[in-house]
C-alpha cells in the first residue's frame, strides 16, 4: 500500500547545448537512429570484437570496449563513470564495469524485465513502516544518536559509545553494525586507504506543472559544464505532490570529501546549480520557489586497481571482533540498491539465527 508500480524510462542528454537525448538502455531501434556514420562503425566494432579480449580486460575502459565496442564505450561508459565516480576509467577495475551490457532490439525500459515501483509518498514512510515493526517487536531505535566509539578487549567488543549513551556489549551479544566501513574500522582503532565517493542531492521546488520531457523519468549528464549527473523529477514517476501547480527536481551531485564541489559554501552551490539547470533549459531560475540540500558522503565505494586487497584487510580486522559483523552498503563496501541490501539482511538474520552448520553465529563463536 506503500508503493505504485510504474515503467520508468531513462535518457543520456549530450551536445554542446544539451539537446541530444540517447536513449538509454542500449537499443537497437534507438541505434538505428543515428547518423549512418555512427551507426556503421557501431556494427563493425561489435562484429570485431574478439572472444578472449573480455578475459584479456586489465580494466574497465577495456572491459567495456570488449563488449560495446570504441564508438558506444565513448559514448556512453566514458565520461559519464569518470564522472560519476571522479577517477579515469583506466584507473578503474574491470570488475567495476557492468558484467553485461544489453543492447536490446526495442527501446527498453531502465529496469527492463523487471517490477519497479516508487513509494507513493517518497521512500520515507517504508522506513517508518520498518521503524513501527522493529518498535512493536520491542526494539528500541535511537536517531540522531551519532556511534562515537566501541570499545574493545580481547578480540570482543564490550561498550558502544554515542554522542549521549554508554552501551554495555557482552560476550555472547551479537553487533551488526551497517556504518560505512571505514568509520567502523576507525572506531576499532585502525586506519585504511577505501575511500567512498559521495553524493549532495539538492531538490528545487518549482512553480511548473511539469518540467522533464513526457518520455524520460531520468536524465543523464555527462557533461563537464554541469555539476550534476542525474534529474529525477518524482512527480513524473507519480510520487504524490502538495500541488498539482508544482513539480519537483531531484538533482544528483557527485563528490569527493575535501575537493572543490564539497568545498563550496551551500548558497553558493545551490545558485550555481539553478543557473546550470537554467543553462541545460529545463526551467528558468523565477521557476524555483524552495531549494535545499544534503550530502551523502558515502555512497560510492573506488573500486581502484588493488582496493580488494585492502578490503581484504579490512575485512579481517572486523572478522577478529568475536560479535561483529558487518553489512550493509557502506558496511559491505559495495554499492547496491535497497532490495538488494533487504535481501542480504533477510538471508543473513536467517544464517545467525539458524543453529547448524550454515549458521554464521556457529562459525564466528565455535
Ligand atoms: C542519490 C541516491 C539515489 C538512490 N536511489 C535508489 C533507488 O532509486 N532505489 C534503490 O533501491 N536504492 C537507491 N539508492 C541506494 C540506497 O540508498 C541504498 O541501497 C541504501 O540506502 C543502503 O542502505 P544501508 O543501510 O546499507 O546504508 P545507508 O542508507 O547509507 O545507512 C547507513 C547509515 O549509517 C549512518 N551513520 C554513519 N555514521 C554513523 C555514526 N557514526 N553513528 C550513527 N550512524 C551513522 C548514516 O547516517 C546512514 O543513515 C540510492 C542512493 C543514492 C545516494
């Protein structure tokens, strides 16, 4: 009752005034569509394409042009990852890129062949539907109750501290802590090189009915003259709004912690990301009555070339504490969405509570 089931479509908007809009999945009858230059070197890069060049991949660039070929790989899986992710997609691993890429016959949808839904009044109200079911099965939550510290002595875990408690932990207690991982390995008082990129996600109000084009729920950008990588506009997904007069834009900021973007003064970023949406000719700045921000610092994990290695390491710092375990997307370094993350936590509270040797507690506390 939460949700509406919906079919979203999604578009790359390129050229130098942003009026080139790609559909995106990969189709054959969009390809069909582009210049017959661009189209023929498409169809010879593909039929080119060697067996053993995907397994020869040392890393994401040739990854990827092992299964688009030159002309699609730069199109569409160069500027967009560098930056989406802030690093060349040379430096990136091959094991980043995505495993296929499907270049449908028929225009596709973005999650094609698969059920998709938004929450009718935003994702909020899924989290406080969890938040009643976890009160109501006598557990107690704590927001903005940031974790400062965890103690710990010989190899467990014995205090949880934050900004205002002092939580006793015993030795047969069982810790899941979904904290990015490396604020976990630093209150466990060790150090490491992962490093997450974020996102600031700023929302703009705006005095228009509608404003994305009547066939696109995403849009994409790739380009250095704007700041952001994505617009959603909800309503257009039929996400509920306090007035049919107004729409609202969701726009997707990638950054680093400490580099220019995350640098900026709010007011300052916010103006200039109005003026770039203005620029792109989506709205124009008297459109907008509202405009706020938040930043994610973690979303992201850098997959870089030798990161696995490190989280290798990591990993084993935490597999020593005897309760702890960690999951999540930040707990797990790896970027997935909701109901995957859902599905691992079911998969993994039936493994703990379990008591046979598929059981994750048996392994950890023999
Ligand atoms: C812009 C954007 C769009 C997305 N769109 C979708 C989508 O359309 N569909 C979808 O399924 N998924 C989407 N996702 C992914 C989705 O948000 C994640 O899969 C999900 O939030 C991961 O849940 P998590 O609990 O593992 O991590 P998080 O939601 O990141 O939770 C970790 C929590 O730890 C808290 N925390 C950090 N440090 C401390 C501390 N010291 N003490 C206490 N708390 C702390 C953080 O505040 C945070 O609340 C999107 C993500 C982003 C950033």
């Amino acid at each position: 009752d939460l949700l509406i089931e919906g079919k979203y479509w999604a578009k790359n908007v390129q050229g130098k005034n942003f009026d080139k809009f790609y559909d995106y999945p990969l189709s054959w009858e969009s390809i069909s569509k582009y210049p017959k230059e661009i189209k023929t070197n498409i169809i010879n890069e593909i039929n080119a394409i060697s067996p053993d060049s995907k397994a020869k991949a040392s890393n994401y660039e040739e990854y990827i042009e092992a299964l688009t070929g030159k002309t699609l790989r730069k199109m569409f899986f160069e500027r967009y990852p560098e930056k989406l992710w802030g690093i060349s997609v040379k430096d990136m691993t091959a094991d980043w890129a995505p495993k296929r890429v499907n270049i449908f016959d028929k225009k596709a949808l973005f999650f094609e062949g698969q059920w998709t839904a938004v929450g009718k009044n935003g994702a909020g109200p899924v989290y406080e539907r969890i938040a009643d079911e976890i009160r109501n099965s006598s557990g107690d939550i704590y927001l903005e109750n940031q974790i400062t510290k965890i103690e710990t002595s010989n190899g467990a875990i014995t205090e949880i501290c934050t900004v205002d408690k002092k939580i006793q932990v015993g030795n047969t207690d069982v810790v899941v802590s979904s904290l990015p991982i490396v604020s976990l390995i630093r209150m466990l008082g060790h150090s490491t090189k992962l490093k997450y990129r974020g996102v600031m996600i700023f929302y703009l109000d705006c005095m228009k009915k509608r404003i994305l084009p009547k066939d696109a729920h995403w849009l994409y950008y790739d380009s250095k003259e704007v700041y952001f990588s994505r617009i959603t506009e909800p309503k257009q997904m039929k996400v509920n709004v306090p007035s049919s007069e107004k729409t609202l834009l969701t726009i997707e900021v990638p950054f680093t912690v400490g580099n220019e973007l995350d640098k900026k003064d709010i007011g300052e970023i916010t103006k200039e990301i109005i003026e770039q949406v203005e620029k792109i000719g989506l709205i124009t700045k008297s459109d907008v009555v509202d405009a706020t921000m938040v930043k994610e610092k973690f979303v992201y994990p850098l997959q870089y070339q030798g990161y696995s290695k490190e989280l290798a390491r990591v990993n084993s710092i935490i597999g020593d504490v005897k309760q702890l375990y960690s999951l999540g997307l930040g707990g797990e370094f790896n970027y997935a969405d909701t109901q995957i993350i859902f599905e691992k936590a079911f998969d993994f509270a039936k493994s703990l509570t379990i008591d046979d040797d598929v059981s994750i507690r048996g392994i950890k506390m023999p």
